[in-house]
C-alpha cells in the first residue's frame, strides 16, 4: 500500500520532516516515490507547513493513503490560506 506520510531530517534535537510519497513496507527514512512537502516544527506558526496539495490531490486519486499527522497538516495549510 503507498501512504502519504513524514519522512524525518535534520539534527539531534532539530527535527525537519518531508512529506512523502512511500511505499508503507520501506523505512521511515527509506527511499520514497515523491517529496510533496516540508514541516518544520521549530519554525514560526506561519511558515511550519509547505505542501503540494495538487500533487496531494492525485495520489489520493491513484489510492494512496495519508496518515492521521499528514490529514492534520494539510488541513492546518487549507485553514491558513483561506486567511
């Protein structure tokens, strides 16, 4: 099954996350199909969330699965730019 799901980077203690397209038998740092976004928990509150919604909108289409964490992140971007 492919999820859409975060993928981590950064340092110790500096978590950065990547929103991916993988395949939910691979590594959470594995290798993936697509990067369709950034989020970065230290940032500030409006520039913590940057993904592709188009990009979003397809996988959905074509079956993939996003988790509960990813769900609330694009919701948090909608949210934010309808403002």
């Amino acid at each position: 099954m492919v999820k859409i799901r975060l993928k981590r980077f950064g340092t110790k203690k500096r978590p950065c996350y990547r929103v991916v397209v993988q395949d939910s038998r691979e590594p959470r740092d594995g290798a993936c199909i697509e990067e369709i976004g950034t989020f970065q928990p230290i940032a500030k509150e409006d520039a913590q969330v940057s993904i592709d919604l188009e990009r979003v909108k397809y996988w959905i289409g074509v079956g993939a699965q996003p988790t509960d964490i990813v769900k609330k992140l694009m919701n948090r971007q909608r949210a934010a730019k309808a403002n």
